[in-house]
C-alpha cells in the first residue's frame, strides 16, 4: 500500500494529520489439537461412541416396523389427563429417536474423529480451469481419506446398516396409503335398468327435465341405500359411480363406432372422474361441449365420445349407455364397460 493511499487520523488538539499504519494479517492461530489427536485410545473410544449412536438408531427403525405391525391401531395410552394413540406415539417416539442418533453420531463423528486443520483459501474465478477441477477431485478425495470413513470399519458399517433399516419404516408406511386398487376400478354399482337420480335431490331424471345445453350431476338409484348400510361403502361405491348427465343437440353429437344407441335425443351420460389422476369434474362450456377438470385442465368433447381435446389425461371418459323405463325415467342400458377413473398400468 502506497503512503498516499494510507488511513490517516487527524489529531485534535493541533489538527496535524498522523499516517497511521495498516493492520497487519492476523493469520491463523496456533492449531489446538484434540484429546483424539494425540490418543489412540480416546480415538477408539470416540469411534465406539459414534457407532454406538448409529447401531441403536437402525435398532429403533427397526423397532418402529415392528410397533407398526405388533400394536393395535385403537390401543390407547393414557398419562394422567393426557391420552394419544398408541401406535401413532410409538411410531413417532421410535423414528423421531433414530434421525436423532444418526445426526447426533455424524455430529460425534465430525467432532471428535475427523481431521479439524484450519486452511486458508484464496479467492478464484467462478469458471474452474481442468487443474482446478482436478484439484478438486483430489481434495475430495483427500476429505473422504481424512474423515476416516474408509478406514474406520466400524462406524461404515454401523452407519450403513442405520441407513439401510431407516429406510424400511419408509416402505412399511405406504401400507397406510390404503389397500392396493386391485380390480376395483372395473366394477361399479351401474346395472341393467338401475335410475339415473340426480346426486342432490335423489330424484329420478326424465329426458324431458334436461335443456340443450344443460349439464347435471348425478348417481345411481341403488347408491342412496348403501348411505344406510356403512358409510365406508357408501363413500367408495359413489367416488366410482359418480356420472354427468348433458344434452346436446342430437344434430351435433358425433357418437363414437358403436355408441350411436347410447344417448337418448342428445342426452348422454358420462364417468364425473377424470381419467388422468381421479379428479371430479363438471365445469362445462356448452357452446363447444366441452368439460374441464379443474384439477389439471384435461378438457374433453362431450359430444364427441368425451374424447380429450387438451391436456395430461390420456383416455376419453367412459360413457353409460341409457334407456328409458317404462315410466319415462332415464336408466343404464349396461354398467360402464371399461374401468372408470385415473389411468394406471394394468388398464390396457
């Protein structure tokens, strides 16, 4: 640093000004070497210590699969005036304790095991030059030798085997996603002769309380009994049942190979779920027959077999053929003769 280019302080009885000098680099302090340093055997004991930690961590994920399965999901524990859930506790207790001893042991690890020599880096451009990234990949490989994890056997394995059984209560839980779908999108509570009732009132529907250009939503005749039996089936049976209901002018509709009887003068009837993820939908857009799901945009033409005009979903909406009863009410020639809902694999 050149003199003119100094700090100055000016004096304040004479108002001189005094050069003053720059401050000198500290640079680093003397290094402080730990107990683990300079013993061998506080080393080892820090090194049990660690592996330790991750050996009772993969022990209580272990334990959390195991509670999981071995205690009752209604089982109550009581401690004084407060009460919880058993399983849920037992589950939380048991996780909560392993990721605790798996950051507390890497913590240990660190601490106590790894090397801990202060170094000075001078700063450089963003863009690494080859002998740069060189350097680097031999600085991380001199880090993976310092930090002991190839020759410490015992806490690479320790550590691997906690890792390793923290991952099953990952896969037991997805046992609470519920039941695996089976063949339960295939079938549906639709029928030969079942009603078509609107889902609000539960009243059947005649051809004549539809407009051109009116969309209803509705359900099966023979859904509002299960309400009475179990809720459970109840629920179930209507999230696949569920239908929308639309009229269209019978000169517009464009009915898929097949599909020409399936309507009653421009009444048609289609699965309310999407095809994409199994969102309902209803919002509808009568100059150009179109229905949108409001989950992800998937639109399809009604009046063109509720084929997908844009977005994810990948199948048209399947469609209940109708008929009228001998009373004028609308009812399904058939049940869905494909599987209603989101896609999946096995649908074909």
């Amino acid at each position: 640093m050149s003199e003119k280019n100094l700090p100055v302080k000016a004096d304040e009885h004479h108002g001189a000004v005094e050069v003053a000098e720059p401050i000198a680099d500290p640079g680093l302090e003397p290094h402080e070497y730990r107990i683990t340093d300079l013993d061998p055997k506080a080393a080892d004991r820090a090194e049990r210590q660690v592996a330790t930690m991750f050996t009772l961590a993969g022990l209580l994920a272990l334990g959390s699969c195991v509670a999981y399965f071995a205690i009752p999901r209604d089982a109550i524990l009581q401690f004084g005036p407060l009460t919880g859930n058993a399983n849920n506790l037992t589950l939380g207790v048991t996780l909560g304790l392993s990721l605790f001893l798996i950051g507390a042991g890497a913590i240990q690890w660190a601490k106590q095991l790894m090397v801990d020599t202060e170094v000075i880096e001078l700063r450089h451009d963003a863009n690494s030059t080859p002998e740069q990234k060189a350097d680097i990949m031999a600085g991380f490989s001199e880090g993976v030798a310092e930090s002991g994890f190839s020759r410490r056997k015992l806490i690479r394995r320790s550590l691997i085997g906690a890792m390793g059984l923290l991952g099953l209560p990952a896969v037991v839980l997805l046992r609470d996603l519920g039941p695996l779908p089976g063949r339960s999108l295939y079938n549906t509570i639709w029928a030969k002769g079942i009603r078509v009732v609107n889902d609000v009132t539960d009243r059947p529907i005649k051809p004549s309380d539809l407009q051109v250009g009116q969309l209803v939503n509705a359900q099966p005749a023979n859904l509002t009994p299960l309400q009475e039996e179990s809720a459970v089936e109840y629920q179930n049976a209507k999230a696949k049942a569920a239908v929308i209901v639309v009229r269209i002018e019978p000169n517009k509709i464009q009915a898929p190979a097949g599909r020409e009887n399936w309507g009653i003068d421009g009444i048609l009837c289609y699965s309310k779920i999407c095809t994409h993820v199994g969102c309902p939908i209803s919002l509808y857009e009568q100059t150009t027959h179109h229905v949108l799901c409001p989950c992800h945009q998937s639109t399809f033409d009604l009046a063109d077999g509720a084929k997908v005009v844009f977005g994810p979903a990948a199948r048209p909406l399947p469609q209940l053929p109708l008929a009228v009863d001998a009373e004028g009410y609308l009812i399904a020639q058939a049940p869905f003769d494909e599987p209603v809902g989101a896609s999946f694999w096995e649908r074909g």
